[in-house]
C-alpha cells in the first residue's frame, strides 16, 4: 500500500518540527510500499510555509499545500486531493509518533482487509496526551488518554476510496469541533467497522494549562455548542445528542455538579492557582472542565432556543 499521511497545520511550527521528524524515522513494513506526508498549511501567520520550503532537505517525504485560513475540514480534503496514496492516515500536527507508527497501521489494515473480504474499516490508534515539549513521547498511559469516540483524526488511516465515498469533511463546520464526529457517523451509516489499534501510538504534546487560557477555553466551549448544533441538524438522533450533550441529563448533571454555577472559573481560579503552583497543571484543568461543559451545554441550550430547534 501507498500511504499518505495528511496533516493541517496552523501557527504549530515548534512541535510540527518534531512531528515530522518522527514521520521521517518510519520503519515501513511488508505491507508499505511506500508512504508520503501531505502537510496543509492553513494560512499560518508564524512562518510555517517559509521555514518547511527552507527544511525541504529535511523533510524529503513532505510535501506543502497552502490555503487560506479557511479551518481544519477545509485542510484535511484539501490534502486529501493532492495526496498520491490509495491509503489516507491523519494525525494532527500536534502529535509525535514512533516508529512503527505506520507499520502497525498498515498491518491492522491489511489483516482487516484479508478476514472481511472488504475495506469497509478504519484503523483507529491510541493517543497520548502529553506537556513535555522536549522528550513527549516519554510521557506513559493514563486513563484519561482514553477515547470512546468512533472516528476522531487525531490518529486514523482509512482506506482512499472508502473515505472518499463518504463524502469527507463537511466544510460546514468552520469553527472549533466536530467535524471528524460527523464524518464518523455517515462511515458508520455506510457500514465502516472501527478497528482499534493501540499499537500505533501517537504523543499529542500540548502546552501545560495556565490560567491565562481560560478565556481562550471558554470560546472553544461556545464555538463547540454552535458547531454541535449544526452536526445534529444533520444526523438528529439520540445518539448524537448523546454525544454532543444536549440532553436534559447532561444539563443537570453539570448543573448539580458545579452547584448550579456557584462553581465556576471565577470562584475557582485561587484553587486552580495552588494546584499550577503545585505543579499539578492537569488535576487543575480537570477541575475547571465541571464549569466548562456547564458553560458548552447552557450554550447549546441558549443557541437552540435562539434558532428555534428543541
């Protein structure tokens, strides 16, 4: 097989770096002919495009796709355009794989393809959440590195024609989140199998939590809620109100468990403090996802309303 390995990028050039280098240190198996890495730029204003031109010695399987901003659906079919292989492997530009990334990707695919008879599959491997920059990929397995999401392009490869059957990425979904979920759910509707495969692991490096971020936070809980609503007009079923949260349970559960919204990032924030200045940053993030999902499902419910769905 042929793989093409596609990643949209935006203002990421420090872990980019190591994102590549990592896909340049592939060991190919058996099954891999041969493989390439379509890097989407999207319209990053920190010099990615210039600094990969400049790096093309370094990077010999790269090759740089420009775009305007226009959001990581737009990118990822973009890439998926331009790319030369009949298999398709997305990862974010955020995450450090090892070695073997491809090959166990490559051998879970083909093992699928030979017992089923068809390639109405998708490998799906295990990511790791990391915040240490310099050496991510030491970082070890937690439980909240769990994900029960069905399709999710953090680290999936799928067959070309399969994918392109579905219809990709619905561009629709220009601000922050679900687009991959949506997309999940019409391969799902297509009879696409998930085949999960744990051993092509990926360190998703993200930096430390601050509290300076909490504005940023919150505007991704609100863009959520406003995209999540459009992935329901789409597929409105039970199942995805299950997932995006807009569900009566979800309402109260998250407005028992922050009080009715005495708990929040204001009333929380000297708490939040003592656990960065502990050098516990991820049990601080933690806590602050009880306001946050409160505040990403009211939104839901406000934006509902607002648009007259129920």
């Amino acid at each position: 097989m042929f793989i093409s390995v596609v990643i949209p990028t935006y203002n990421r050039r420090p872990i980019l770096e190591k994102c590549l280098l990592a896909l340049e240190e592939q060991r190919p198996s058996g099954e891999i002919e041969s493989y390439e890495v379509v890097v989407v730029d999207d319209g990053s204003t920190d010099g990615t495009p210039d600094w990969l031109r400049a790096s093309s010695s370094r990077f010999p399987s790269v090759r740089l796709i420009e775009q305007r901003h226009g959001g990581p659906a737009e990118g990822r079919n973009r890439g998926v355009s331009h790319a030369r292989g009949d298999v398709i492997v997305f990862i974010d530009s955020d995450l450090v794989v090892t070695p073997t990334f491809l090959a166990c990707h490559a051998k879970a695919l083909s093992s699928h393809w030979r017992h089923s008879g068809t390639r109405l599959c998708f490998t799906y491997g295990a990511v790791i959440n990391t915040a240490n920059f310099e050496h991510p990929t030491q970082e070890r397995h937690k439980l909240r590195d769990l994900s029960w999401a069905y399709f999710a392009t953090g680290n999936v490869a799928i067959d070309r024609s399969v994918l392109e059957r579905s219809g990709l990425f619905d561009t629709g979904f220009h601000l922050y989140g679900w687009e991959d979920l949506e997309l999940g759910e019409r391969l799902r509707q297509m009879g696409v199998e998930l085949v999960r495969c744990p051993e092509a692991v990926g360190y998703h490096w993200h930096p430390a939590f601050r509290l300076e971020q909490i504005p940023d936070l919150i505007r991704v809980e609100r863009e959520r809620a406003r995209m999540g609503l459009v992935f329901y007009r789409k597929h409105p079923s039970r199942r995805v109100r299950m997932i995006i949260q807009f569900t009566w349970m979800h309402r109260v559960l998250w407005s028992v468990l922050t009080l009715g919204g005495l708990v929040n990032e204001r009333t929380l924030k000297p708490l939040l403090s003592w656990l960065i200045h502990r050098g516990q940053p991820s049990l601080a993030l933690e806590l602050l996802r009880l306001p946050l999902n409160r505040i990403g499902v009211e939104a839901l419910y406000s934006e509902a309303k607002a648009s007259g769905l129920r």
